[in-house]
C-alpha cells in the first residue's frame, strides 16, 4: 500500500468546488474587463476592471494552490516524504581481509498523537481564510472606487452646470449689448454683463479642470485611458436592507476575515501543542554481507523506530508565538466590530438626511427657474435693472448647482451605507 494514498475527505470536495468556482469568476471578470470603458462605464465596470490589477487578484490562484497543497498534506499516511537510506562497509582500507556488508532501508516518519487531526484542521481554516481574505480585499477596493467615482461624478455635474452657466451668461450679455447699441441701456451695464461672463468662463475653466482631475483618479484605479467619447452610466445602487444587519453586522467580510484569522491562530497553537517533538520514525532495513573472504554472504532484517526527544523552549516560544496573536486578532475583532457599527449608524443618517437635502434642492431650483423666468421677462420689458437679473441668475445656477449634486450626494450615501454593510458595487 502507497505511504501516499490520499484519503476521501470533505476537504477535497470543498477545494475542487474552490478551484472550478475561481475559474468561472476569474473569466467573467477577465471579460467584463475587456469590456469595460470601451462604451458606457458604471461603478461595476470601474470595480471590476481596477479588481484585476490588485495584487491579490493576481496571487489568488497561487494562494489557493497553496491552500489546496496543505490539505494534500494533511490527507497523507506520513506527514513527511519517507527516506531511502544505502550503505556499504567494507575493510578494503583496513586490511581487506574479505569483510563487506551492505544495507538497504527505508525510513518513514510517523504522525504525532493528534497531529493529523489538528493539520487537517489547520487547512480547512486556510482554505476558508483565503476566500475571506479576497472578499475582505475586494471590499477595500470598493471604498476607494467608490469615494474616486462620486467624487469625479460631483466634479463632473459642477463642470455641465459651470458651461450651462457660462452659455446662460453669453446670452444674457449678448441681449446687453444689444440693447445698449440701441440705447436702452448705459454703458456699465454692458461692463457688468460681459464681467460676469469673464466670471463664468474662470469657474468654467475651473470646473473642467477639477473634473478632469477626479477622471484621471478613476483612470489610474483601472489603469486604462479614458477615451474620448466615454459615456457614463450612473445608476444609482440597490439601496441596501439593513434591518438583518443590526447589532453585530452579521456577514461582514472584514470581520469574517478576522474570525478566520483567529481560527487559524488557534488552530495552528493546537497543531503546535501536538508538535512537541519532531516525528518519530520507522526504519525498516535489510543487511547483507560476510566476515571474511571465504565466508558466505548472510542476511538480516532491521526493523526500529526513532523517537526525537522534546523541543524544550523552541516548542514554547513557537506556541506561545501562536497564542499572542489569537490574543492579538480577538482585540482587533472586538475594535473593528464597533467601528463596522458606528460606520452604518452614521451611514444610515447620512442616507436620511442627503433624502431630505434633495427635496429641498429640488424645490429651490424649481422656485429659482420660476423666478429666473419671471425676472428674465421683467428685464425684457425694462420692468427691472440688470443687478437684479445678474442676481437672479448667479441664485438660479447656484440652486441647479445644489439640486445637482444634492442627486449625487444621495447615490454616495447610498453607496456608502452598502460599503459600511460590507456590500461590492452593483
């Protein structure tokens, strides 16, 4: 019988599972990726592009492999290769009066009482910890795509609504300047028409700076180029249900991670624990050989077994190791679970008050387009002075502004509430 016969364990199924599933992920990524800002580009698109260049993406498969290497190990009848050992004596140097003998063995080492055990159960932890790992390292990820896109999304509204402003401005000064040659209106009036279109273009130019600032923070997270006719999908997410989530934050990656970290320090003190001297091991070997020229060649059997004695300090230093960071990683928990708490309670007010905040906004553009237009038509007719319609204007683009970014104010929140609820960009 093979010394490295595998045997059936849940493990391997869960390992093949892994591997098949990882396949099919890493290709639907790869192909949303070649996709992705060749057309219209989303949140989704952003994540899943900027995902491929993380470093974890890469060394995924590695990590898994090294997973599925461990529970190989873990499923062996020896917990170490077995050893073939050869030797020949002979007294050649000595006197060469015929002595030879040559032996042949095979040393096997063998596992330690409840070693076997506690390594199988060392690499299921590694097998979980590893996708708990790339779900905690996705979320990361998600936080800074997420914080880059609406940033360049708000960048973006300001700079539409600073040209809208600056071709509202022209006109209104063209009409000025109309008047003015006609003589319905001084000369300084004029000077403050085309003074304000002087201001818009400065906020304008301004605004297209900021924005293509906040796009070439979004680029480098995907490493792509933005093309030149780049359209932009921005969906507002799937507002998230909370109500399962009070309390602990059930399913987090981030604390999922450290669970599994914490396992994976307990498991590897208790695999320490059995370890507290190297493997014993079984010789078995055969010896042929004679005395002396003229002798015939006779045979022996060896069969015995190797017992190491105690690793003394090194095998406390290397459990008391283990131990400090289950301590260690049970702390963190603890901090990251008030933490992961505190971010969806302000989370969720945020996403309260950014509703309230748009409401608001919206009915403030809509009373200053009414008003622009009643005091555009008042202006028209002589009825009211340029300050005032300068006023007016620079009051109705400013509610725009607002009403705009009140918009995206409230996809952030909504966005920043899935984040604190441990959800990835949809």
């Amino acid at each position: 019988m093979s010394l490295y016969k595998k045997r059936p364990t849940p493990i391997r199924i869960a390992l093949l599972v892994m591997t098949l599933s990882g396949l099919v992920l890493t290709a639907q990524a790869q192909g949303t990726s070649a996709a992705a800002l060749s057309g219209s580009v989303s949140l989704k698109d952003v994540f899943e592009t900027a995902w491929q260049r993380q470093p974890e993406a890469h060394a995924l498969q590695s990590r898994r492999d090294a997973a599925l290497a461990q529970a190989k190990a873990a499923s062996m009848l020896s917990p170490e290769p077995p050893s073939l050992e050869i030797s020949q004596r002979s007294d050649r140097m000595t006197g060469n009066s015929g002595a030879r003998e040559a032996e042949v063995g095979i040393a096997v080492p063998i596992w330690l009482p409840g070693q076997r055990t506690a390594s199988a159960d060392l690499a299921q932890a590694e097998i979980s910890l590893v996708e708990r790992k790339l779900l905690a390292s996705q979320l990361r990820l998600a936080s800074s795509v997420r914080d880059a896109w609406w940033g360049w999304l708000r960048a973006r509204v300001d700079a539409e609504l600073a040209s809208e402003q600056l071709a509202n401005a022209q006109r209104l000064a063209a009409d000025v300047a109309k008047r003015t040659n006609a003589g319905d209106l001084a000369k300084s009036d004029q000077h403050q028409a085309e003074g304000a279109v002087a201001a818009a273009q400065a906020h304008a130019a301004q605004a297209q700076a900021a924005s293509a600032a906040a796009l070439a923070q979004v680029m480098a997270l995907t490493g792509r180029t933005a093309p030149a006719d780049l359209k932009v999908n921005a969906a507002v997410e799937p507002t998230p249900d909370s109500t399962p989530h009070t309390g602990a934050s059930v399913g987090h990656p981030l604390l999922a991670e450290l669970e599994d970290r914490i396992t994976m320090a307990e498991r590897t003190a208790q695999l320490i624990s059995a370890q507290r001297r190297s493997n014993p091991e079984l010789t078995v070997a055969t010896t042929r050989g004679r005395g002396a020229f003229g002798e015939r060649y006779g045979q022996t059997v060896l069969i015995g077994i190797r017992v190491p004695l105690g690793a003394g300090p090194r095998h406390d230093a290397r459990l008391a190791t283990a131990q400090a960071e289950a301590i260690e990683v049970q702390s963190q928990l603890v901090l990251e679970q008030a933490r992961i708490q505190a971010d969806k309670q302000g989370a969720a007010a945020r996403l309260e008050a950014a509703r309230t905040q748009l409401d608001a906004a919206q009915r403030r553009a809509q009373l200053a387009n009414e008003s622009r237009s009643f005091f555009d038509k008042s202006f028209r007719l002589g009825e009211s002075d340029l300050p005032t319609r300068l006023r007016i204007e620079a009051e109705a683009a400013e509610a725009a502004r607002q009403a705009a970014r009140s918009r995206i104010d409230l996809a952030s929140a909504i966005s920043a509430l899935r984040q604190s609820l441990g959800l990835l960009p949809q």
